[in-house]
C-alpha cells in the first residue's frame, strides 16, 4: 500500500514532518549543539565530519523512498523557530488485518526535560491513526531505560511483555519491554 498523503503536523510549539533538502543547517546544528552523552541512552556528540550536505540529500532522499514505499516513516522535530530539536519513526510491521507499526524517537540532549518528547509524541501517535491508519503502535525499550518506559506510559501506552533475546545490540541478544498502544481504543493521551 502507498500513501500520497500531506505528512506535515503542527503543535503548539512543534512542527513534524518529513527532512528535506533545506533542513541540512538546522539538522547539523541539532546534532553539533548536542552536550556530551547523558546517560546509557544518549549517543550524545557524534562525529558529523563525513555529513556533508552531499551525504544529507542522499539520506532524505533514502527516507522519502521509504515513506513512498510504506516502509519507514521519518519525521523529523522542529520548534517553531526552525530548530532541529529531534526525530520520530513509524516503521510499517504489517499491513492487512494488523495496521502494526514500531515506534523510535529521540530529542537532542540540549532541548530535553522541556516537554518536546511528550508534546510530538502525542502528536504523531495522533496522525498514525487518523492519517497512516495504524490501529497498533508498539515500542521496544531497553529494561534499564526508566525515562523512556515513564514518557510511553504518560502518551497512553501500555506493558505488554518482555521478549527474551530481542535486539543485538552491544556486541549481544538483548531483552526489551514492549509497550503497546491500540490507537482505535482511545488510548491515545490528550
């Protein structure tokens, strides 16, 4: 299934959308202001010497394929003042019967503890319903990740389980806790 459709949302104090081209500079500043990593979770300060604007047309070229091809929908965070604050996936698990999606996100470390992640959380769980048509939403967190399990559940997600051996990441198999929300049961915050 392909989706034409008009992926640009509005928050009080967020816009989400697609990158494009013109985004390089706010993108690379979203990414070179970031504070060194945080905690376990933050990748904070990356090496950005081999982003150039070349490299950053290919990836949004890369990303707008998938969003054409119903495979990954990247939107990317901006405050009203063009500020790249972060980024949120939907990546299409099934179509069919099930409308299943996975959830990624994250906020560049200098805007966090501001409400960004909750305020384009809500936003897009949102559009994934009315827009994208997805009925479940699942996101996979690290059982050591409390500040992302704690903004889930604020957004209307729910425990589902832990899946034994789920990701290799680290250098090994890894379990995540499953969080789950059915957009067509209202579970959605407000």
């Amino acid at each position: 299934m392909k989706y034409n459709l008009r992926l640009h949302f509005q928050t009080q104090r967020l816009i989400i959308r697609p990158l494009e081209k013109n985004d390089y500079h706010s993108w690379y500043n979203g990414y070179s202001n970031s504070k060194p990593a945080q905690y376990k979770y933050d990748k904070g300060q990356l090496d950005l010497l081999e982003k150039t604007e070349s490299w950053f047309y290919t990836l949004v070229r890369n990303q707008q394929e998938a969003i054409k091809e119903d495979d990954i929908y990247y939107f990317a965070i901006f405050d009203k003042r063009g500020q790249h604050i972060g980024m949120i996936d939907l990546k299409t698990l099934s179509r069919d019967n099930f409308q299943w999606a996975e959830l990624g996100y994250f906020i560049h470390n200098q805007f966090w503890r501001r409400g960004y992640a909750y305020e384009a959380l809500v936003e897009i769980v949102a559009q994934a319903q009315q827009i994208l048509h997805f009925h479940r939403i699942e996101a996979h967190v690290n059982l050591d990740n409390e500040p992302s399990q704690k903004l889930l559940e604020k957004v209307g997600f729910h425990f589902e389980c832990i899946r034994k051996g789920f990701i290799f990441e680290n250098g090994q198999w890894t379990d995540h806790f499953v969080y789950y929300l059915n957009t067509h049961n209202n579970d959605i915050s407000s």
